[in-house]
C-alpha cells in the first residue's frame, strides 16, 4: 500500500503541474464556486482537461495495486486535482511490448481481459512512440549488479520527453547523476521516492521542505526488510523464524521482498 500511494502522490504532483499550465484548476474551482457545469462529456472537466498519458513498465504487484488506487481514486483525483488519465501501454516478460494510443480501461487490464494491438512494439522505443506517455511507472525487477535493463528504460523514457517514477533501486544505485542531469535537461521530473524506507518521504522531505536547511548526515535503517527481521529477532526468535513471519507478512500485504537469505550466507 505504501509503494502504490508513494506512486500515486507523485502522478498528483505531475499533473498539477500540468493543470496549471493550462488553466484547468483555476477554471474548475471557478466553475465549482457558481455552481456551474464543468462540460456534458462523461468527465466533469472534460472542456480543459487533458488526459495524461500513463505507462506502466512492469505488471506485478506493484504495477497491478497501482492501478487498482487510481481506479479508486479517479473521481477524486479529478474533482479535488482537476487530473484525468489513462494507460496507453504496459510492457512485461509475459505480455511483451503493449500500446493503445486512445487508452486501455484499467479494470480490463485487471482482469486479463487484453487486446493485443497490431503491429505490436517490439522494443522499448517503438513502444514509447506508440504509447507517448507523459508519465512512465518503472517497476521492474531488480538487477543489483547492473541495473540494467531498468537504466535503458528510463534513459529512454526520459529523451523522448516522459516524466518517471520508479521503485526500482538499480538506476539510482548505478545511475542516478546520469538519470537526473538528463531529466533535469529535458525538463522533465524523475523520481523515485519508493525505493527506500517502505515509501517514507524521505527524498521529498530534505527536498522541499528543508530547502534551506544543510544536511550533513542521518542515520537508520532505510530498509523495512531489515527493519522487520530485527524485530523479530529482538523478540527472541531465531533469523529463520525471523524470516518466515516476513515471507508470510509480504505475501499477505502484496509486497515485493528482496531476496535477503542469499546475501546473508556470503
């Protein structure tokens, strides 16, 4: 829940931005003060909305409860945040590279229920011109040693005009000046707030809200993996034990747990 809403917060963010840039906010809080209609489409500010383009590289249980909170969330995303969407492409191992330009509706792709477009992209960059997406969630595996394929991704995403959001640790762990002079270049946000301490707004926090502030160093452990296994250690309980209740807790919450047991043997 707190990677998706992490997600979720950051999607918002983007397209205030772009609301504003637009007049949409404005028009919308106008309309909603004299009582007037925003527009007769099926989208109450359908007259200066403009829908964002969303991609999601990567379907598992990050990228499938991401689309259930924006599913829940959508009138309220647009009534309180002037901010419409919809998913014109999802790319996995399975399904391969898939695009629809006039938009996919989520509950279908929830459901498995998935038209295969023809021609279907066959690699990152064919997919990227089909969808155009203003805003790509990159949440793929993890590759520790490299990174990769997630970097070239995100490096694509972001030359060809895309904000990103990722939870993957790999591109920041490898290539994170790189990644952030290039969106910084192009004009474009990347973020990743969801890659450490279990989505606390750690990144945001030093950001935004201290600005003025000159931070020498902290200390903790950003890592709820590690965090859980310590408790249940404190309890008493032996690291196999330990690790049980943690396998059993993620599978409950539909959380991706980083394979902690090969490390620690080496």
């Amino acid at each position: 829940m707190e990677k998706r809403a992490t997600v979720l917060q950051a999607l918002l963010k983007e397209n205030q931005q772009h609301a504003r840039s637009r007049h949409c906010r404005a028009e919308a809080l106008g309309r909603r003060a004299k009582g007037t209609a925003a527009g007769s489409g099926p989208f109450p500010n359908e007259v200066c909305m403009k829908p964002l383009n969303l991609c999601l590289l990567g379907f598992g249980n990050v990228g499938r409860a991401l689309v259930e909170l924006l599913l829940a969330k959508r009138e309220e995303m647009r009534e309180r945040y002037g901010v419409e969407w919809r998913i014109t492409g999802v790319a996995t191992r399975r399904l391969g590279w898939l695009a629809w330009p006039e938009g996919l509706d989520g509950a279908k792709l929830l459901s498995g229920d998935i038209p295969l477009p023809v021609p279907q992209p066959t690699n990152i960059d064919e997919w990227l011109s089909a969808s155009h997406p203003d805003l790509l969630f990159e949440v793929t595996s993890l590759n520790p040693l490299t990174g990769e394929p997630a970097i070239s991704h995100v490096r694509a995403a972001l030359e060809m005009g895309s904000h990103v959001v990722t939870a993957n640790k790999g591109p920041l762990a490898h290539a994170y000046h790189e990644l952030r002079r290039l969106a910084g270049g192009r004009g474009r946000r990347f973020m990743f707030e969801a890659t450490v301490a279990h989505c606390l707004p750690v990144f945001s926090l030093f950001r935004e809200n201290l600005a003025a502030s000159n931070l020498f160093s902290f200390s903790g452990i950003l890592n709820s993996t590690t965090n859980i296994i310590l408790e249940e250690m404190e309890r008493g309980h032996s690291f196999g034990a330990a690790w049980s209740v943690l396998r059993h807790s993620a599978s409950r919450r539909r959380i991706r747990v980083t394979t902690l047991m090969a490390s620690t043997r080496q």
